[in-house]
C-alpha cells in the first residue's frame, strides 16, 4: 500500500552530478537518503526510491511506501531492483547491546520477494547477516578513507575485480564526534550525519551498476527469445 506520492527532494537533488543515462531504471528498496541510490545514478540507472519513512534528503524520485508491498506491485516497471532491508537485527552494536531481538529481520521475506521477480536484483546487509557474500566491498576498495564493510547478494553471477581490502592508518574511524568527516569521505555529502550512520558509499553501487548494466545488455537477446 503506498502511503505518500511521489516526490522529489529538490535541495538534496541539487548535489545530483549529471550523468548521462544508459537507458536502465533501478527500484531502490529501504532507500533511506540514498547512498545506494546515488551509485546507481553514478552508473547511469534512473532511480526511484521507496521507504516507509519520509526521506526529505533522498535526491532521486521516492515514494513513501512499505517497501516490500510496493514492489510486490511495481517492480516489473524497473530493470533492477536493488533493496537494503534493514541491517540493525544484524549490526555488531546491537549483538553487543543484547537487543536484536527489537529490530525487524526482514532479509529472509526480502529474498523470497526479489527471486520471484524475474528480474535482476541486489540485496545488501552487513557482515553477520545472512546474506549471501557473493561480493564483500570495503571503502579502501574505492580509494575511499572509511572502513565499511558490506555484503551484496546478487541474482547473476557478480564479480570483484576491485583492488583488495586494505585498511590503513588514514582511514577515518566511525566516532559520533567525527560523524560529518566520515559522511563526507563516504561520499554522501548531501546526507545528515544521523542519515550517514545507515548508508553505503555510493562507490559500491556504482561499481555494482556498471557489472549490472552489463549483465542485463548480454541477456537481453535471450530475454527476447
């Protein structure tokens, strides 16, 4: 059931580079402000975002849904559907706080609607959850100075060929006091830095949208068949 229209977050959408479309749209589950969001921009997707909560920063189209019900009706519009079910069930602070148990655990009803959308899809969660590690990208990949790590569950067949994971004395460390500096050096300039705390850097999106483009160009002969 959509709660809300759609909507645009102009101040937000003015940060959005130009990029020149490759002609593919990407649903944008659990969108949150958009981290995700904007490296599939970078790769040249149009992006529609839907999440239960308003998103007043997220930069592309959104709609405020319930993120599962929405695609349930809509994700045959999008070439990909990419979703980011919520990662606290999962997180090492709340194993260490004892209270996973407050948190929705919704990789699993994740997966059983994306593998029955005959379509190419992406789920992200963190290390530790059940996610299928088909990729497991850090900052330091991207030449980005955060220690992120996130695990990527794909429908084809993804691949790496990144640089390895390499931590460094440089990196800037997640710390409540330094939270705009680690915002900034994810590359999530527009976000607040409470907003920042949930997202990805757009770095691995983007990486993973140019593997997808690619993918879903090859299969489109056998698509049409």
């Amino acid at each position: 059931m959509t709660l809300d229209t759609t909507q645009r977050s102009e101040p937000a959408a003015d940060q959005v580079p130009v990029q020149p479309w490759n002609g593919m749209t990407v649903l944008d589950l659990f969108c949150c402000a958009g981290g995700a969001g904007m490296g599939y921009h970078l790769a040249g997707f149009e992006v529609t975002g839907v999440d239960r909560e308003p998103q007043p920063n997220y930069p592309f189209a959104f709609v405020q849904a319930d993120a599962l019900e929405y695609a349930a009706e809509h994700a045959h519009r999008f070439d990909l559907v990419h979703a980011s079910p919520p990662c606290q069930h999962y997180a090492a602070v709340t194993r260490w706080r004892g209270s996973a148990e407050a948190h929705p655990n919704l990789i699993a009803p994740t997966r059983d609607l994306l593998t029955g959308l005959g379509r190419p899809w992406v789920m992200e969660n963190v290390p530790g959850s059940p996610v299928r590690p088909d990729l497991l990208l850090c900052g330091s990949m991207f030449g980005l100075k955060v220690r992120r790590h996130r695990l990527f569950e794909t429908s084809w067949h993804a691949f790496q060929l990144t640089a390895p994971c390499h931590h460094h004395r440089n990196q800037i460390p997640f710390a409540h006091k330094d939270e705009r500096a680690f915002a900034d050096a994810m590359g999530c300039t527009w976000m607040t830095n409470l907003e920042a705390r949930q997202a990805i850097p757009p770095a691995y999106t983007q990486h993973i949208g140019h593997q997808v483009a690619e993918h879903i160009t090859s299969a489109a002969p056998d698509l049409a068949a």
